[in-house]
C-alpha cells in the first residue's frame, strides 16, 4: 500500500471507527499511578498512635565514649514510626539518628506549608519499596523522645514519592541501624513555625 493511498484510508474512515481504536489502546495500556489522598495537620497533630509487636532489636556495638548502636527490624504489620518511639522510650534515648531500607504499604508523609503552619499530608494505599529512610532522635520540650523521619519511596513504576514520614507499615520488613549518643539534644519550639526545632546550644 503507498503512503498516498495510506493517507486517504485515514481520512476516510468515520470518527466513530477511530474512537473506537482509541478506546481499544487505552484498554490495553496499565492505568496511571494513584493521586495520594491529602489531608492537612498542625504539627502537633503529626504524632500518631500505632503498634509494632513485632519489631526486635538487638545491640551490636557500645563504644568508649558511649556511643552505642543498635539493630532494630520490624516485621509485617509493624508500624514504623511507632517502632521507633518506642525503641526511643525503652532505651532512653538522648539523642540518636538512623537510617534504614525494606519495603513498606499504605504510608503517609507530609511537606510542610510554613505560610499554614501546616503539614500537607499525603498518604498512598499500596505497596512500596523504602529507598532510603534516615532521621533523628533528640528531646522534645517536654522531655520525651521526639523521632523524625524523612524517606523516599519507590511505586510499582519506579517513581520516587516521599517526604516527612507520618506513618507507614512494614510489608514485610524494614531494618533499621541506630546509633545512640549519652549526651541529650533538646529542641525549642519555634513561634515562628509551630514546629520544635533542635538547638544545640540549649543544656539542661
């Protein structure tokens, strides 16, 4: 068939034949990623309950000055962020930063908005590779244990999606290594933000 003749063929085949092509691709293409489900939280609303029973740990090392690092892994269903405030208040964290990879489902992070003063909070209902996780453990203006976590994720497509982790669960683990120091960190609270910021200048 000649390209002349090729381009008359097109032409003269009705706008319903064509629709119905268009309809027959987009049958058979993969749907889209997921938009994530948004909701908006004042930073002390970040703070959510959750369990991990699972989650096991393990000393591995204490160094001269005090140092000490940990292994801590969490199994299916654990939650993240629970797991390691918990591990923070059985171990009387001071101050400590870790990083960890595994995979995960049905996480939420958040982008914080400074003109709201508010978390911009985006949570996906799927299962997801953890790429990198990594944050801190210092004390809170009332002195608790205050975790913050940052990661990115990896979708099905191979997309990178993260942010400030609200909470996530393991699917079908996550492993983490923290490193524990005996000297306390403290964070302020910044009027500015609502948020509690770390100052190192700040003993008590």
């Amino acid at each position: 068939m000649s390209l002349a003749f090729s381009s008359v063929f097109v032409r003269r085949l009705s706008p319903a034949v064509l629709a119905l092509g268009c309809l027959s691709c987009a049958a058979q293409s993969p749907p889209g990623p997921s938009a994530p489900v948004v909701r908006w939280l004042r930073p002390s609303e970040t703070a959510t309950p959750g369990r991990a029973p699972g989650a096991k740990v393990r000393l591995l090392s204490t160094q001269s000055d005090g140092a000490k690092t940990y292994v801590l892994v969490l199994s299916r269903g654990d939650q993240v962020q629970a797991a390691i405030v918990a591990f923070a208040k059985d171990h009387q964290v001071l101050d400590a930063h870790f990083s960890a990879i595994g995979a995960i489902r049905d996480p939420e992070v958040a982008w914080f908005d400074e003109s709201r003063k508010q978390f911009k909070a985006m949570s996906l209902h799927e299962q997801m590779e953890v790429l990198t996780l990594s944050g801190d453990i210092t004390l809170g203006v009332d002195g608790q244990p205050v975790v913050h976590t940052h990661l990115v994720l990896a979708r099905s497509d191979g997309e990178a999606w993260g942010g400030h982790l609200i909470e996530a669960t393991a699917s079908p683990t996550v492993e983490l290594y923290v490193t524990t120091y005996p000297e306390p960190l403290y964070k302020r609270l910044d009027p500015a933000t609502d948020l509690q910021l770390i100052d190192p200048s700040l003993e008590r």
